[in-house]
C-alpha cells in the first residue's frame, strides 16, 4: 500500500497557525492572544467605544434579542469578558437561571467581575476561565451559548465549534458574534481606517498600537460569512444563518443543535 508523503507545507499547516498576518507556532498562539488582551483589559471597553462610535453596543443589543433568553434559563457567556453580555443575561434569567461568564484571559475576567459586582449581579452569576477549544461544562448543559468578538482569537476555531454543540442542550442556541467580510464598496475605506486609524488610536488611548494593529489584521484573517456558517454546520449545529450589521462589517451567526 502506497501512502502519500506530508509535504513540507501540509507539515508546516498542521504545525503552525495565524498571528494576525504572522505565521506562529501552534502552541504560541494562546500566549500571543494573552499578551494582548493582558495589555488592554483596562481599556478594554473604552476602545471599543471609541473604535465602533459605539456600534458595538447596537450590536451586542441585537445579539441578546436573538438570544430571547428567558426565565431559568442556563446562559454561557463564552469570550465574554468584561461582562456586558453576561449583565444583561442575569437579569433576564432571574434567580431562577444561572449564568456563566467565561474568557481564558484572567485579566478581562477580572475587569467583569468587577464590573459586574459594581453593578449588583450576584447569586446566578458564576465566573470561570475557561478555553473555548475544550469546555470544561458537561453535555447539554447550556439553553444558549454567545461568543462576541471572541471566535477569531482562538487557535482551532472548528474545535471550539464543536465544544460548543457539545455542551449545548437539544433545542438550544449558539450566536457568534464577530467582525466579518464588509461589502466590497466599503473596503477601501474600511481598510484605510483598519490599518492606520486604529493602531494610532490604540496608541493615544491604550498605549498599545501593536495590540490594534493585530486587530485589524486577525479580522482580516478571519473565515467570512459563508465560510464560518459553513463550519458551524460541520460541527453539527442545524438551521445555520447570519445577519450581516454595519454593511458586512459584523456578522451574527446562529446556530440550533436540534
């Protein structure tokens, strides 16, 4: 029996995977991402105000709306950072649900957890850091599942899809959130304000323009509208669609495990 030998390049794909336009080392990646959400968790929120002219408030409305959570219902909040999702999630849940606010970085944990406590969530609120590619929850643990702004940071995107459904309930529901493929008239413009505004407005604000320079370039790494519905599918995930926001800018994706 014949066996086709692994070229240089299947070898080198299987070992190394995207950094923004950089090409890295598999097991670099989380330390990379760490690196720079550890450098920005403060500014976190603010950035996004500033980077969006607070679009990302529109759009995070109208991904908690497609939740349609409702009362005793068990919510993760996957990447959710500083919590703005997860707040909103406790109060439609009641005592009655719970809801777990989840990130890998320990430093945008922190920032939620003291925003949330400021805020007055308690008592259906648990915290936990966690990676998105194995989730530590067991089977059908979950009525709904979001990911905002999250999904393009992760090494193994399909994986953290998978682990996902895994840990959905049959009838449940992931919304990922997240920057996508803006509609051809913007590009130009967009990619001028993408390269040059934002990593000077990272460095005036955060003290960090290589930070936002990654952003720019991760979202232009990241799969498009298609692409990404097309993986949710491969991981099991029924009744797959998405609404383009902004002209294709943002893009949620929905998906049902049935």
């Amino acid at each position: 029996m014949l066996v086709s030998p692994v070229t240089a390049a299947e070898r080198m794909s299987k070992e190394s995977t995207h950094f923004g336009y950089e090409t890295v080392p598999l097991q670099k990646k989380a330390g990379l991402v760490r690196e720079v959400f550890d450098s920005v968790a403060s500014r976190y929120d603010l950035m996004n105000d500033l980077m969006s002219g607070g679009l990302h408030r529109l759009w995070k409305r109208f991904t908690i709306e497609q939740a349609a959570v409702r009362k005793g219902h068990v919510v993760l909040d996957l990447a959710g950072g500083t919590g703005d999702l997860a707040r909103v999630f406790c109060d439609q849940v009641g005592q009655s649900g719970q809801v777990v606010l989840a990130d890998i970085n320990a430093s945008m944990l922190k920032e939620g957890r003291n925003r949330l406590i400021d805020s007055g969530v308690s008592g259906n609120l648990s915290i936990v850091q966690v990676d998105a590619e194995c989730l530590p929850f067991a089977g059908s643990s979950f009525d709904c599942i979001t990911m905002a702004f999250g999904l393009r940071n992760v090494t193994d995107k399909q994986a953290a899809l998978q682990s996902m459904y895994a840990v959905l309930k049959p009838g449940g529901k992931a919304l990922v959130l997240e920057f996508s493929r803006a509609d051809e008239a913007l590009r130009p413009v967009y990619d001028l304000y993408s390269f040059k505004v934002l990593p000077l407005l990272g460095k005036l604000v955060a003290g960090d323009a290589s930070s936002y320079r990654y952003l720019a370039e991760s979202i232009r790494m990241h799969p498009d509208q298609e692409t990404l519905k097309g993986m949710m599918q491969d991981a099991g995930f029924e009744r797959c669609r998405y609404h383009n926001l902004a002209g294709g800018v943002v893009a949620l994706h929905v998906g049902y495990r049935i």
